[in-house]
C-alpha cells in the first residue's frame, strides 16, 4: 500500500535532529546561519528542471542576500510578524488567493483585519490580476498569495498592481520550495518558504521569510526578539514523532497499519491526518509566537545544505507528469498550466471522492484528501463567489505519487482512478509491484 506522502526527510537528518536536541547552542547564531545560507542560495538542479520554466531568476536576485531574511518557527509566525510590522488600520481588507490553510485567514482576522477570498483559476491554482482588481474596495491594504501544490507562477502584473495601489504583498510558497533556485518573486514584499512535517526538505519545522524592504525587515526582526525561544525538549518529542510515522509510513508498515485498523473497522486515515499538522490541537497565537531553537535550527541548516532536493523535485515531477500523461484529460489535473509545477501533491477532481478513494486503496494506493486546505469564506457584503476553491475543497483526490514509481502502478492507478481506462492497460492489473502492497 502506498502511504499518501512520503516525509522528505531520511534516518541520518532524524538521527542529527535528535542529536542536537540534546548538544547546547546559541538559537541566534544559528538562526544568522540560517538566515545567510537561504539567502544566498547555493548551486545544483532548479525547478526549471522540475517543472519546465523558472519563476524567480537567480537566488541574489530573488533573496537578496542573508540579511534580507528571516528564519521564524513557522510560515504562520512569520505572516503574524509581517501584519504586525505592517501596522494596518483596523478594519483593512486583506485579499487572499480562495484556497489556503484556515490558519492564515485566521492569522488576519487576530489582526483586526477583513480576509477576502479572490477564486481561483483550476489551470495555473491562481487568481488573474483582473480579479484581483475586482475584489478590491478603498479598505484593501494587502494581498497574500498562496502557490499551491507545488506550482510557481511569476507575481508581476500583481506586484504592478500592488506597487501602484500601495499594498504590502506577502507570497506563501510554503508549497512551491523546489531547492536553491527559487527565493519567491522578487516583485513581492515578503515571500515565506516553510520546512515543516510534509514539506519538501523537511526539517520537521521551521519557516524563513525573505523581506525586501529593510524597514519592515528590521520591525520584524524586533518583534521576533521579544518572543521567547522554543524549548529544546519540545524539539526532541517532534524529533521523535516524526521518526515513529517515518516508519509507520514505510510501505511494509503501512501495508500493516492498513490492514490492521480494517480488521479493527478502524478509520486509519482520521488519526494519521490529524497528528500530521504542526500545530494541531494547539491554541494557535500563543503557539506561534516562539522563535525556533538551536536544535530546530541546526536541524534546517543540515536540510538546506543538502545538495539534492532540486534533483528529488526534478524526479517527483517527472513521475506525476509520467501519471498525467496517461490521464484521459491531463487538463484537469489541478495547476496543469502553471508555468512551474513541481507537484509537491498531484490533486485531480473527481464527482465522488469517497468512491474514488476507495477504488485507489482497493488497488493499493491510499489517496487522500487535502484536508489541510480551507476556502476563504467571505465576509459580509462580498460576494460568495469563489466556485473553484469550492469545488477544490470539495472534491479533490491527492495522489499517493512516488518519484521513480514503476509503470505498471501508474497503469494501476490511472485504472483505478477511471475504470474504463482497465481496457487500454491489458495483462497489467495485479503484475509488477502489486503483490507488494
């Protein structure tokens, strides 16, 4: 059985994350090496060769040097940094791409400040910058942009759009880190990249926002320091989670756990889901609002020299294009004209996705939905008109995908995921690596 996602991250990065937990250090120090080492980027594979074209030019460009970022605890921290720093009158409008994690909108509302959703096209998982300009109202005073799924789409006619009406823009690439290469669209104010559990190069937490203006930049940076550090003993009990689902993820276990919760009548996707979030089940201000540890640091620092997560990206995206390929309708496929599609999650619509989910594990693939995501609900007196991050929420399966997954179990897949597609794909159902589920 495939598990829905991997963790990116292997044995030895768990054994030097636990490591540091229990070895001193100075939080600061390593956060200035953090902070030095993202911003100036490093060489080796670029989404360009993930996704067939680059959005960000080159990593001075982009990031613009160490100093311009800001290693926090989380993308979360980080955008509660920024709309502090901000300083934006109450009551302001904030437009926001429909299709986030809740906790972002909620984040604004903390602030005072009005969440608008801004719908989505299902093509390139953005809005254009004409809908942006017709959500707007004399209140709206930010934007914060999500790229989704591992796409990457160049902000200029936004960036234009906010430079001229004087908003801050802030870009959420938590989804869309592809390696070294990309440090977000340089157009924007703040771009914010996390390394938590699910995330690309994982370091089991961890977040760094680069911030072209120095003015905000330093407000930030004040206010961080007043947070206190993370605990080095709560760095150890996330070392140590992560490290037991690692290896309940392990396809033999997973196969296991599977098994095991049917045989139970056990719902074995509900608990995964749920211990998966990084502050789930947690009073989400308070929680947030920590600086990261040595250990946590130390940790990101180890990840971020890592030499070969621009070719693992490469190789993921080249196993979901391979599975796209296959599909009836490769349009569908949710960000399938981006300009950059890394498919950190390959999502596909379907009319009944408790069905579909169910044909995928009986043939040996536990997709999942993206429960993690939320539509932006409006506020009063706009219009609830966001269909595509509806219909995104709603019905959208994520595919277990696998870089250098065999043939035979994207036949399999593909075959499950439309069961008329069993005929073009003879001889194949059960061969290869099914008995290996």
């Amino acid at each position: 059985m495939y598990p829905p996602k991997d963790f990116d991250i292997g044995w030895p990065d768990l054994a030097y994350g636990m490591a540091a937990c229990g070895r001193d250090g100075d939080a600061e120090r390593w956060a200035a090496t953090v902070e030095r080492r993202f911003g100036d980027g490093g060489t080796g594979g670029s989404a360009r060769e993930a996704g067939g074209g680059g959005t960000g030019g080159s990593p001075q460009g982009a990031g613009g040097g160490g100093t311009r970022c800001l290693a926090t605890l989380s993308v979360r921290s980080a955008l509660d940094l920024a709309l502090r720093a901000a300083a934006l009158p109450r009551g302001s409008e904030v437009l926001m791409s429909a299709v986030t994690i809740p906790d972002m909108w909620r984040i604004v509302a903390e602030h005072g400040l009005v969440p608008v959703p801004v719908d989505l096209d299902a093509s390139t998982l953005l809005p254009g910058t004409g809908q942006w300009e017709a959500a707007a109202t004399p209140r709206t005073r930010a934007v914060v942009v999500a790229h989704l799924l591992g796409t990457q789409a160049p902000l200029g006619p936004l960036a234009e759009l906010a430079a001229r009406r004087g908003w801050l823009l802030v870009e959420d690439c938590a989804q869309a880190y592809s390696g070294p290469d990309f440090r977000g669209d340089p157009g924007a104010d703040v771009s914010l990249f996390s390394f938590g559990p699910i995330k690309t190069a994982t370091a089991l937490g961890g977040a760094v926002a680069v911030v072209r203006d120095p003015g905000l930049l330093a407000v930030m940076r004040a206010l961080h320091r007043e947070w206190p550090v993370q605990r080095q003993d709560a760095q150890a009990r996330r070392v140590a989670k992560y490290a037991l689902l690692a290896l309940l993820t392990t396809r033999p276990v997973y196969t296991g756990v599977v098994a095991a919760a049917g045989a139970l009548d056990r719902d074995h996707t509900s608990g995964l889901q749920d211990t998966v979030g990084a502050f789930a089940g947690t009073d989400l201000m308070p929680a947030i609002r920590h600086r990261p540890g040595a250990a946590l640091l130390a940790l990101l620092d180890r990840r971020l020299r890592t030499t070969d997560t621009a070719r693992a990206v490469a190789l993921r995206a080249a196993t979901a294009r391979r599975l796209v390929a296959r599909l009836p309708d490769p349009s569908l496929v949710y960000g399938a004209g981006a300009p950059v599609h890394t498919y950190w999650l390959c999502a596909v619509p379907t009319p009944d996705p408790a069905v579909t989910t169910a044909r995928l594990r009986s043939a040996g693939f536990d997709a999942a939905r993206p429960t993690s995501l939320g539509a932006v609900p409006a506020p009063p007196g706009h219009q609830q008109g966001a269909r595509t991050a509806a219909h995104l929420v709603r019905q959208a399966v994520c595919l277990p995908l696998r870089p250098g997954m065999p043939e035979r179990a994207l036949d399999r897949m593909v075959a499950a995921l439309d069961p008329q597609s069993r005929e073009t794909a003879p001889g194949r159902e059960g061969s290869g690596d099914a008995g290996r589920r």
